[in-house]
C-alpha cells in the first residue's frame, strides 16, 4: 500500500523519520508531498495514494474523487474541519484523526496566554496574577483536563461544562461541575474554550454569555475561530471595557478588534496550539500507527464518518 504524507506545511524531520519507519516495516510504501504550492500538485500526488496523512491541509471532495485508491485518511491533530467527511463517507473513505496527542501543547499555550494577557502583554504597569482566580472550562475533553491540572498548579479554582460528560467524571477531578453554560460564565475569571466547530457551536459565544462574566473576565479561545460570534464580541468589548478576549486563532476581524481594543485583545500570529516538536511528532507518529492498524486488522478507532 502506498501511503502518502501530504503536508504544505511539513512535520518536523524526526516525525517523517518516524512516520517512514513505521510504514515501511509495516510492508508499505510511503510518499512525500511538503511545502506544495498548489492544489493541482496535491491532486496529482493523491491520485495513486492508498493512505493519506494530513495535518491542515484541506481534504475536499476534489480531492477525495482524485485518489481512486484511497482506503484512509488521517489527520494528524484533533481538530477535523479540514476534513470533508461527507465525501470520505460517499467514496467508503475511512477518516480519522489522531486525538490527544496535541493536548499538552495546546494546554499549555492556553495557560500562558492567560499570564500574557494578566501581565498586561508583559509591558509595564501593573498586572495580576492567576492563583485565587476561577477559570472556566467549557468542553472537559483530553485539552481541558490539562487545563485543569495545569491550572491547579497557579492555585486557580476550576470550574467545568460538558454536556456530553458524566457529572462524577468531572467531580473526579475535584473539579466543580457547572449546570448551565450561564452558570460557567457568571463564575469564571477565565473561560477556557474546548469546543469544536460544528452546526451547533458555530457563533454560539457571543454577547449573551461574554457579558455575563465577571469585571476583569478573560476569554481564551484555542478551539476555533468559528465558534466565535465576531460581531458581538466586538459589541461586548466595547461594553465592556473590564473585559479582555485572548485567542490562538485570528478572527476575520482581528484587524479591528486590535485597533479598538488594544492591550485587551490579542491573537497569537498564526494558530500555535500544536506547534511544539513533541506535539508534532506524536501526531505525526500516531498517524502512522492508526494507518498501519487499518491495513493490518481493519482497526477503525478513531474513525470519525461512522
């Protein structure tokens, strides 16, 4: 089987030396595709791919109609949007991603924005510190666990909202559970967004809840800009002048968010999460692994079009 590892940006040289052990020890075949500058030569790359191996790449259903071969698709992160699993799931393309192996990194790059921000993006005057704070968890999955165990080492009281979590699997954490998304936001210093871009999430923080924080609040976005309603969050800060939003994705109006809010806001300079090199090899290592599986034993684990 040929597997193909399709990355315009690339992993890091430890991770390919890995991901090629691992497939080439397993009888396959694997292929380079990195720092491609058109769609055309990723089409011409997956045309004769059996296996293929992304991180933000865009798998669209042009893509997918292009690789006649292709069983699997891995993205290597937890995040998915660049996925096209409608017509993985029109062409019998098994998609996947590699959860948990980023946590850490986005963990901790979610708690050192929150420092960021406090001492007042290390310019001078004064800040303030984090233990005693609360901070918020919305979504109690792999990164928000880190969140929280992190964030009890700053001395913070951590409070949770998943709605798709038992209550004592939280409380296990000695994590208080918060019964409504109202609740979350009215008791946090900090809110920490965990959340996934779906129909669902979409614009779904907004004013309603980003007003209902309390004065000095901080909302630290490392999920997606899209869960974000832009239109009202520039109503809210500007409301609001106690309240500061952080975030490791560029909204589309971050232009502006900068010019009117200032020192309030900031937005790291390309999406950061997962840029670390431990984060970049295990998910690219996981990858590898997940495919090697599903050639070897139809092992479908982390499939996400069921």
């Amino acid at each position: 089987m040929k597997v193909l590892v399709a990355t315009e940006k690339p992993f890091a040289k430890a991770a390919v030396d890995g991901i090629r052990k691992i497939v080439e020890e397993s009888g396959n075949t694997l292929a380079l595709l990195e720092k491609y500058g058109s769609k055309e030569e990723l089409l011409e790359a997956v045309a004769d791919a059996d296996a293929l191996i992304v991180r933000s790449d865009k798998v669209t259903k042009e893509v997918v109609e292009a690789a006649k071969n292709l069983k699997i698709v891995v993205r290597a992160g937890a995040g998915f949007d660049n996925l096209d699993l409608e017509a993985c799931t029109a062409k019998g393309v098994v998609a996947m991603n590699t959860p948990g192996q980023n946590s850490n990194a986005v963990a901790e790059l979610a708690l050192g924005m929150m420092v960021y921000i406090s001492r007042n993006q290390f310019t001078a005057g004064t800040g303030a510190e984090l233990k005693g704070k609360t901070l918020g968890i919305q979504a109690y999955g792999n990164v928000g666990r880190l969140v929280a165990k992190i964030a009890k080492g700053f001395g913070m009281n951590i409070i949770a909202f998943d709605p798709f979590l038992p209550a004592e699997k939280i409380e296990a954490d000695d994590v208080t559970v918060a019964k409504d998304l109202d609740e979350l936001y009215s008791k946090s210093n900090f809110v920490s967004l965990h959340i996934p871009a779906t129909p669902q999430t979409k614009k779904s923080i907004g004013y309603d809840l980003i007003s209902k924080m309390p004065k000095g609040g901080c909302l630290v976005n490392t999920a997606r800009k899209e869960v974000i309603n832009e239109e009202e969050l520039v109503k809210v800060l500007t409301e609001r002048e106690d309240l500061k939003y952080v975030t490791d994705i560029a909204a589309d109006n971050q232009a502006e968010l900068n010019e009117k809010f200032g020192k309030r806001v900031f937005a790291t300079p390309k999406k950061m999460g997962a840029e670390t090199a431990e984060a970049n090899i295990n998910a690219g290592l996981a990858a590898a692994n997940q495919i090697v599986k599903f050639f070897t034993t139809g092992d479908k684990t982390f499939q996400l079009n069921k």
